[in-house]
C-alpha cells in the first residue's frame, strides 16, 4: 500500500563510492539529501532564530526527548500543538529516542530487558524508560522522524557486552513498532552492534524488516578512532536497504560528513557546529579558525571568503575575536549561524557533486582545501 506520509526518491548513485542523492518527503517537507541536521536539544538550536536557520538553508533540525520530557514536559509540548508549534519551526523535525541521554547523563541504577531506571540528572527525582514510554513522548512531541529506543554500547565494550546491548535494541524495536500510535512520523530503526561486524550484520537484519521510511546507524562517534568508524560503515553498507534514508547518528564534522557520503549515508546529526562555536572556532573552507587566538587581532578578512553567509559578508575576524574574547554572546551566535551554514554549503556542494558525477573530484578539493589554513 503506497505510503501517503512519507516517500524516498533515491535520484543517483555514484557507481564508485556508493555516494547518494535524494529527496525525502515528509509532513512538513521535503528533505534533499546528502543533509546535515543542526541539533536543537531544548527545541531550539543554541544562539539560532528559526527565521535564521531557515534563511541560511536548514531543512530539518533535531531535537531531544529525554531533555524535553524533563523540562518542560512532552504533555506540556503536546498541548501546546507539538514541537511544530512549541518552537514555531514549520519544516521537519528528528526526535532521538532519549536512550543515549539515559545511558550517559544520568545516574543509572538498572538496565533489565524491560527498561532502564534512572534518576534525572536535573533533579535526581526517578524515572523509568520502557520502548513504550520513549514511543509515548515522542508521539506527544510530535516530531516527524522519531527513534526507535536503543541500548548505545560505548567503545572498548566486550564482545559480550556488545551482543546483549544489541539483542536487548533489537527486543526493544520490536516493542517500539507495536507501540507507535502515529502514522504521520517515521519509525527509524537503530543499528548497534559496537565494533563487531558480525554482530552490527546482525542488528541490520533484524533492523530490516522494520526500516519501511529509514534506518539509522549509531554507536559510532564514540570515541573510537576514525578509520575504524569508517570500517564498520564500508561493512554495513551493502547491509542495509536502498529504497529508504540512511541515518549517521551524531556525527558532523566536515571530515566525517564527506566520509560518511562516500560510504551511502544520507543524513546526519551534531552537535559540533554550535559548540565549537561558543568555545570560539568556526569551521571554514579552509580548515578550523580559532579566532580567539591572537593571529587575528588585527585581520579585518572576513572569516571565510569563500562563505557567503551573514557573518562572512558583514564582519572580520578582528570582530569577532574581540567578541569571543570579551564574552559577548553575539560573538558565539554569529560563529554559530556561520558553522552551521558552511556545513550546509558542504552538504549542497557534496549533493551536486554526486547528482553531477564528480564526487571524487570534489573530495580532492574539500581536503586540499582542508590542509592550507592555520590556527
């Protein structure tokens, strides 16, 4: 039966790299992939006016059901129109599931095949999260993608421990699909499997038959070295379906994201752009600008000539140095506005690339690039 909610148009493929192009439709929009999702944890995107991220490019942006069930509340957000509404963005949303928040922020007191309980890092008051409950909040948030409820293994688990966090992911989704009371959001399922290629194999297949609008892969960006997360992407590409987007959970660094297109992922998430900001650096065209650092006292060059966002045309790296080392607030939002539009212009420009056959040759120019600026 056709899917009157969502639909992916996979539009080319690059024969080489196995890098993508498409078009997701969704409720609120279409997403054009390759896409990096800026993340909004309190539903809102930090030191960003929606009107902002929607001028420089933004298509869908992330936000977190664990924060947002512990303040202000998802019956509160239901009541107030979902998070369409709440945070007055009109264009798609991605809630993550609250099971990586659970498992690292808050003070754990048992994992069972039922749920996790916890104490809540805001007010040590207890709380319990099932499959059921995560589907619950994030039905009332509203939110067009929602995730399934996973246990994330960290890096350096053992086999063993790896094997049972995936098995319990795997109970967990089957839960999630039976709970889901929502035609109108996409069930993503989760990939887990640590870094064990038989047992990430396996997570797949048992994602399969659930991954009818998306998929996504996490527990990578964990603090593993980076070649090793490559590793277990070249494995599980040929592993997981065509016809639907291909999710890389947390990661956005300009080098992973080129990586991560080239290995057939479709859509990511970070946090990156927005917190390297507020610390003082952009990502530009040219590798990373620190621009506290006193090399640019006097450098009246806008902070990268090959950016054409607000920031970029409207003031110098000498601004914004004093900004950042003053404290200013309107420092770490215009670095913000500037990373997160540049990731956009990679993404486009990785999108075009593929969609015009000459994605390897964009790639040797990203990391030429990449080598020729100092910090």
């Amino acid at each position: 039966m056709k899917d009157t909610y969502f639909s992916f148009e996979l539009q080319k493929t690059d024969p080489e790299t196995g890098a993508r192009a498409g078009v997701f439709h969704t409720p609120h929009g279409d997403i054009l992939t390759p896409v990096y999702m800026p993340v909004g944890t309190q539903a809102t995107v930090k030191g960003m006016l929606p009107d902002r991220l929607a001028s420089i490019g933004t298509q869908i942006v992330l936000s977190n059901t664990y924060h947002l069930h512990m303040r202000p509340g998802d019956e509160l957000i239901a009541r107030a129109g979902g998070l369409h509404a709440f945070m007055n963005w009109q264009r798609p949303i991605l809630t993550d599931s609250g099971g990586f928040q659970v498992f690292s922020l808050s003070s754990l007191n048992k994992i069972t095949d039922e749920g996790v309980e916890f104490s809540s890092h805001v007010d040590g008051s207890r709380h319990f999260f099932t499959p059921e409950k995560a589907m619950e909040i994030q039905n009332n948030l509203g939110a067009d993608i929602v995730m399934a409820f996973d246990q994330c293994s960290e890096y350096g688990y053992t086999y063993e421990q790896a094997q049972r966090a995936a098995e319990r992911t795997g109970a967990w989704l089957e839960r999630c699909a039976k709970a889901n009371r929502r035609p109108d959001q996409a069930l993503f399922p989760i990939v887990q499997g640590n870094f064990y290629p038989d047992l990430r194999a396996r997570s797949a297949e048992l994602c399969r038959p659930y991954a009818t609008r998306g998929i996504a892969i996490g527990g990578l960006s964990v603090g593993e070295p980076k070649p090793l997360m490559y590793e277990i992407l070249d494995k599980l590409r040929p592993l997981l379906p065509e016809d639907v987007p291909r999710y890389l959970m947390g990661v956005g660094s300009p080098d992973c994201l080129v990586e991560g297109v080239l290995r057939g992922i479709d859509m990511f998430d970070c946090v990156l752009a927005t917190r390297v900001a507020r610390n003082g650096t952009a990502l530009t065209s040219r590798g990373k600008v620190v621009v506290r650092n006193g090399a640019y006292r006097e450098d009246f060059s806008p902070l990268d000539p090959a950016c054409s966002c607000y920031t970029c045309t409207h003031y110098t790296r000498a601004y914004l140095r004093h900004l950042v080392n003053v404290g200013e607030m309107t420092g770490a939002m215009l670095l913000s506005l500037h990373n997160i539009a540049y990731l956009h212009t990679l993404m486009r420009g990785l999108r075009e690339s593929i969609l015009g056959g000459y994605v390897r040759d964009f790639v040797r120019e990203f990391y030429r690039l990449q080598g020729e600026e100092t910090t």
